[in-house]
C-alpha cells in the first residue's frame, strides 16, 4: 500500500478543515479542533473519492488528476466535516 495519496489526504483535509474554520467563524472548533475533523474528513472523503474515481497510484508515480482529485477530495471533505461537527457542537450548547 502507499502512503502517499493518504498522506496528501490528510494534510489537504486538515488545511480544508482549518479554511473552513476561518469562514465560518460561528462553527469553528478552534485550530486544533479544525485540524483533527478537517483530517478525519479529509481521509475518509479522500479514500471514498479514491475507489468512486479510481484515481489509485499507478506504477509508483504519482498521476497528476490523482493528485488533484486527492487534494480536493481531502480539502472539501475536510472542511464539510469540520463544519458539520461545529454545527452539532452548537446545537448541543443551546
């Protein structure tokens, strides 16, 4: 398995997280909190991206739509996440 595409994930997701953080400011989980939803949606919305597209590694060199898919895959996924969570945290606060 390489680690590559899931690693580009997880970074694109925890920067979609903390992008999404920034905007939405009423939602926002604080850095941290940003970061860790924005990489866990980052991943699972990157893998699922993954086998929907079929955008795996080919030969060990890295495609360049794979890569772009991984990086958006993980930043919206990332971001969607972070804010689905800051909308829960709000709604449990109320």
């Amino acid at each position: 398995m390489d680690y590559v595409p899931l690693l580009i994930q997880l970074i694109s997701g925890a920067l979609g997280g903390n992008i999404a953080g920034s905007l939405l400011k009423n939602l926002s989980l604080g850095t941290l909190g940003n970061s860790v939803a924005g990489i866990v949606g980052g991943g699972i919305a990157g893998q699922i991206l993954e086998q929907v597209f079929n955008t795996a590694v080919a030969g060990g060199a890295l495609d360049p739509a794979a890569i772009i898919t991984q990086i958006l895959g993980g930043g919206v996924g990332g971001g969607i996440l972070m804010a689905i969570v800051g909308a829960i945290r709000n709604a449990v606060a109320k």
